[in-house]
C-alpha cells in the first residue's frame, strides 16, 4: 500500500472527524440562538398591538404572517379521498427507495422509475487500540 494512499485515508479521517466536531459544536450554539429567538418572537407577538399586521422601528420590522404544515395521519383514508375525487395534485411524485430495492432484488421491475447505483468511496476510522 502506498503512503500517498495511506496519507490521503488518515487525512480523511481526521477532516471528517474535525467536519463532525464543528458541526456538533455548531449545533448546540445554534440550538442554544434558536431558543432566544424563539422566546423573542413571543414577546413581539405579545407586545405588537391588536389588528396591527406590522410594526417598523429603527432596528427592524416585525410583522405577522401566517404558516402552514400538512401531515398525512390516516394513509388509507387521505388515498381513498384521493382516488375518489381524482386529486392526483395532493400527492407528492416520488418513489420509495427501499421498497424499489426490495422489487429489484426480486428481479422484478418498477415501471416509470429509473433506479442508479454510483460507486463511492467509504472511510471508516480505526478501531482505537484496545477498542474492538
């Protein structure tokens, strides 16, 4: 095995681990902003006054707007709807992976979905000594 080879996987290995850290790291103070931020934006809501949508100040401008989220809770149901009223648009387009692996090890085919497979490289860190 070359040293350039054994280089290139030690150095890898210690970016990805550094990669990790900082994200780590990241997260937490992120995490820690993103609290703030949200106990902020309860005492705007609470202080802007009654039937104003927005309020501008020399720092900035708070506004109201409204958001909105969308979960499936009963499957059978929601395609039932969907089928009988013809509302194909309520679905996203897409193909589970693993259900299209699990055909194709079947030697079995999914019509109307093209299935890749790309070489890549993995990197594994070394076991510490003593560790197994």
């Amino acid at each position: 095995m070359s040293q350039r080879l054994k280089t290139a996987i030690a150095t890898f290995v210690a970016a990805r681990e550094k990669k990790r850290a900082l994200k780590a790291a990241f997260d937490v103070k992120a995490g820690k902003i993103q609290e703030v931020l949200s106990r902020l934006e309860t005492i705007i809501m609470e202080e802007m006054p009654e039937g104003v949508d927005s309020v501008k100040t020399d720092e900035g401008t708070a506004y109201r707007r409204t958001e909105s989220s969308v979960a499936v809770e009963d499957w059978e149901e929601f395609l039932a709807f969907v089928r009988k009223e013809k509302a194909w648009g309520l679905l996203n387009h897409g193909a589970n992976k693993s259900e299209v692996e699990a055909f194709l090890a079947q030697d079995r085919t999914v019509p109307g979905v093209r299935y890749a497979r790309t070489l890549a490289i993995g990197v594994r860190k070394a076991a510490e000594k003593g560790e197994k």
